[in-house]
C-alpha cells in the first residue's frame, strides 16, 4: 500500500475541468471521434499549471492528441506517441493541421482532380461483407478511393476528416443509419422502407468539404515554430531524444475499452485491416498492463528531468491479482518497486455518465489522477 500521501490535487486545479468544455475548446478537438479521451480543459489545467512555456510536454499513450493539441497551444513542446494507427493519424491531424479553411478547401479541390482514376481501380468484390452492409455500393466506392489517396499523399488532416464522417444516421456523415462512435448498424430504429432518403448515394466530397469548415471553426493562434513529433511507436519501447519536462497521459483502462474494436471501421479506412490482433496490443489484459507500465516507468525515469512530472489519468478497475484499484497498484509500482518516483498528489473524481460511450453500463466509474516526482 502506499503510504504518506502529501496531498492531494488543489482544488483550484480540479473545479477547473468542471462542466462541458464543447462550447469554449477548439474546434479541432471535436475532429473525429475517440473512446475514453481526457477532457481537453483537464489536460489543459495540467499543462497550465504544472508546466511552463518552452517545456516539454510528453504523452505516450496519446490517443486523439488531447494533451499533445493543448500543449501545443500553450506554447510547449509536443512529443506524442500511441501504438494505434488511428490514433496517430488523428494526432498528426492536430499537431499539423491545414492552418485555414481556404488553405483545406483548395487541397480538397486539388484532390478531387485525381480521384476518378482511384475510383476505377476500387473492386468491390475484395470488400470484407461487414464493410460493405454500412454503405451504398457507390459511395463506398469513393470513400475508399478518397481514403487510399489521402493516405498516399499523408494528407492526415483531410483523412481524419473523412474518417470522422464515415459512420452515423445524420445526413453529413457517409454511411447507413448507424452509431457514431462504436460503429453498428441501426437498421431496426430506421428500416429502409420508412426511412428510404438515409440508404441513397452520398457524394464524398460534398460532405468532406462540410466537415473540414466545421473542424476549423474555432482554432486558437498556434504556433508553427513550437517543436511537434509524434510516432507511431510501443511506448514500453520507445525513449524520447529529449529531455521532458512533465509527461502527462491516460493510459488504456485494462480490457475496459477496445480501442481496436469499437474503431475497426475506420481503421479499416485506414489501411489497418486485421484490428482483433491490434486489440490484443492497444487494449492490453491486466498482466500485460502491468508489464507495460513497468517498462514504461523505466523509460520515463531516463527522459524525465530531475523533478519532473509525471501525470497520470487512471480508471478505478480492479487489480485481481493484486486486489487493489489500478490507481494503488501503478503508485506502488513506481514508488516501491521501480522505487524511482515519489507519489505528491493523488484526485479521484466521478465519471459523469454523459461522458460514457456505453451509457448507463459498467465499467469505470471513477477515475484518478496520480502525480510523480521524478526522484532526482
């Protein structure tokens, strides 16, 4: 058990992140969909007060880029890392984003001018049938085309767009009646024969254009000469070059969230067609966690500089080997075992059910924050 607690987080810090953060944060927060993200005015309460302008700033389990977008925008060096191609995708997005929404308008047009040859080479009949039940034959075969050619060019930005619109029974988005977030048909609520106007043709582009006006809404002054690197990398096996100041992440919640599962379809879109194996990676069972996390606590003592922080955001599950909460059972690997840290403040709060991508089920139902000291 750990013992000797200081403290635990300030108040101020913690009725800082309260309420909706939707209607201030930027727009390109709202880019594309993420299970069991970090509010953005959380990660920015942690970046605001237990950093300073010109550190830096790592988040190794970095998901949609929450903690990495809020670092950059308050002037701190980013490195952001997760082993997840959709979540590299969407953090590039936000770390290198087209910058107006003329400047995205004009690469969409430049595009499209290429697009009907990438159409022509798209064989429906090599379309997985789990794939091919969300969308019209015609409009599959542009999304496809759309999503081979962004990845080509490494357009991130306008491929997370796409992404993001793939799957919903609101007319913007690209496929049949089905959830945002998890993606699964909602033919029931909506049968074809009363709701005929949501299974016709929808034209890509058209809706691409809508959703990059939407995602540039609303964003903040960014600095382009502020250092940004992100990888597509294992954090147990990955050291940054650079000293950092304060690491700040929540890392995946042990088989309460399947990451790879619940965004297979836009993985797929993506160019990662095999998610159960990526499950197995992203969304560790509980003996994996806890190596993982020895390792990366390793890794972070040799990138940390003395006194650094680290933050983390951690679910209430069980430990059943240890019988501890998760949060217990971290603070005592990197306080007693790997012995390299010491344990200054510990939060825990409620998860709100509006924040729940399965509402009104089990799962996590608080969550706590852990801040380390780099023992120097």
């Amino acid at each position: 058990m750990v013992k000797n607690i200081v403290r635990k987080l300030p108040d101020n810090i913690a009725q800082s992140w309260r309420g909706t953060a939707l209607g201030e944060e930027s727009s390109l927060h709202q880019l594309a969909p993420y299970i069991g993200k970090m509010k953005s005015s959380m990660a920015g309460a942690f970046i605001s007060n237990y950093t300073r302008k010109g550190d830096y700033v790592y988040d190794p389990f970095c998901g949609c880029a929450t903690v990495a977008f809020e670092a950059w925008a308050a002037h701190r060096n980013v490195i952001a890392v997760d082993l997840n191609p959709y979540a590299y995708i969407l953090t590039h997005a936000k770390l290198f984003p087209c910058m107006s929404q003329e400047k995205a308008v004009w690469e969409i047009n430049k595009y499209s001018k290429l697009i009907d040859s990438y159409i022509s080479e798209i064989d429906l009949r090599k379309v997985p049938r789990w794939v091919k039940a969300f969308f019209h034959p015609d409009t599959l075969r542009e999304t496809i085309a759309w999503s081979n050619l962004l990845l080509s060019k490494k357009s991130y930005f306008l491929l997370s767009c796409l992404l993001s619109i793939l799957h919903h029974q609101r007319p913007g988005f690209l496929s049949y009646p089905s959830s945002h977030t998890i993606p699964y048909l909602r033919s029931n609520k909506f049968p074809r024969q009363e709701f005929p106007e949501l299974y016709e043709y929808r034209p890509v582009k058209e809706k691409l254009l809508r959703k990059v006006l939407r995602a540039l809404k609303r964003v903040p002054c960014l600095d382009n000469g502020v250092s940004r690197k992100c990888y597509l990398r294992d954090a147990s096996n990955f050291v940054p070059r650079s000293k950092v100041n304060a690491i700040i992440t929540s890392p995946p919640y042990m088989r309460q969230l399947d990451y790879a599962r619940d965004n297979r379809l836009r993985l797929w879109f993506a160019g990662s067609k095999d998610w159960k194996t990526l499950d197995s990676q992203i969304s560790p069972s509980e003996d994996k966690f806890l190596k993982l996390f020895d390792k990366c606590l390793n890794n972070w003592k040799k990138c940390l500089v003395p006194d650094g922080l680290c933050i983390l955001v951690l679910g209430d599950v069980k430990s059943r080997t240890h019988n501890l909460p998760l949060p217990e059972v971290v603070a005592n690997l990197a306080t007693k075992e790997n012995g390299s840290y010491t344990l200054i403040s510990k939060y825990t709060e409620e998860i709100p059910n509006n924040r729940r991508v399965r509402r009104g089920c089990s799962g996590s139902l608080t969550e706590t924050i852990l801040v380390l000291k780099n023992k120097k």
